[in-house]
C-alpha cells in the first residue's frame, strides 16, 4: 500500500513538472488561422482561362521556428472564372518584431489546382500582424504567386485579412 502510494505521489509530482508555468502563449506557439480577401488572376494558359478578381478564403497554420523566422502551411480558395481553384503553400516567413506588432515577408512555393489542371507556383509575400489580447493576433497580407503551367506562366494577386488563435 505505502508502495503504491508512493508511485501516485511521484506521478502527480512528474505530471506537475510538465505543465507550463503561464497560460501566455509565447513566441513559439503553434497557431491556427483563416484569412479572407480577393484574388486577382492575371493572364491565360491554353488551360486556365483568364479571369477577373473572386472571393479568397483559407486556412493556415503557424510554426513559429525562432522568434524572426516561422513556416506556415496554407490553403487559399478562389476562382479563376468561373472554375475552383486551390492554392497549397508552404510559406516561410521573415519577421520583424516590434512589440504588439510584426512586420513580415517571405516565400512562398506551393501547387496551385484549377479543374484537372495542377501547376506548380511560387510566391512573394508580405504583411503585418498585430496582437488583439494575449493568445489572438489580426494580419493583412498581400502575396504575388506566379504559376508555371503550359509554355506561358500567369500570375495570381492575393490580398487578405485574417485572425491566428495561438497555443
């Protein structure tokens, strides 16, 4: 009995050690988030007609890998037309901090699909990100993908707002 008792202490005790000390995120933590806006397709290929702005929505997810430097794995939703396209990227992002507010800019290669078409891209993009309370942030980004289909490229113009909810 005393033996067992001794094991439950030690567990509690263990399982006590692990937990954080602040339930403040910091600047590691993991974060999710969507973003909406316009996108504006520039151009034709043979497979993807031309195209005026639509509606851009998505969802992502931010990996904070030092405080000046995070990955974050996207998808983006619009129309070329009237054809659904997605964009998959993998971002990474360069950040200036500055208090509540960060500066950003980064690369962003990824696949972009429209109908049975599936091209590669990649992006330029840029932005700002600013802390509303202690585990939310709002961001405005604008992002310049140009994808590789066919013998023409085309490009793909994409200006968003968003929130991140962070671990």
């Amino acid at each position: 009995m005393k033996r067992a008792q001794t094991l439950i202490i030690l567990v509690i005790v263990g399982l006590s050690a692990a937990l954080p000390l602040s339930a403040e995120p910091s600047a590691t933590s993991v974060g999710l988030g969507f973003s909406f806006g316009a996108a504006f397709p520039q151009g034709s290929t043979a497979n993807i007609p031309s195209a005026g702005a639509s509606f851009d929505w998505g969802f992502y997810v931010n990996i904070p890998l030092i405080s000046t430097f995070d990955i974050t794995p996207s998808s983006e939703l619009y129309k070329f037309g009237s054809q659904n396209a997605t964009d998959v990227d993998m971002a990474f992002k360069f950040i200036v901090p500055l208090g509540d507010f960060d500066l950003f800019a980064g690369v962003s290669p990824g696949i972009t699909t429209v109908a049975d078409v599936l091209a590669p891209h990649v992006g330029l993009l840029g932005g700002g990100s600013f802390r509303l309370i202690s585990n939310l942030d709002a961001f405005v980004q604008a992002k310049y993908n140009l994808l590789f289909e066919g013998s023409r490229n085309m490009g793909v113009f994409h200006v968003n707002v968003g929130m991140l909810f962070a671990f």
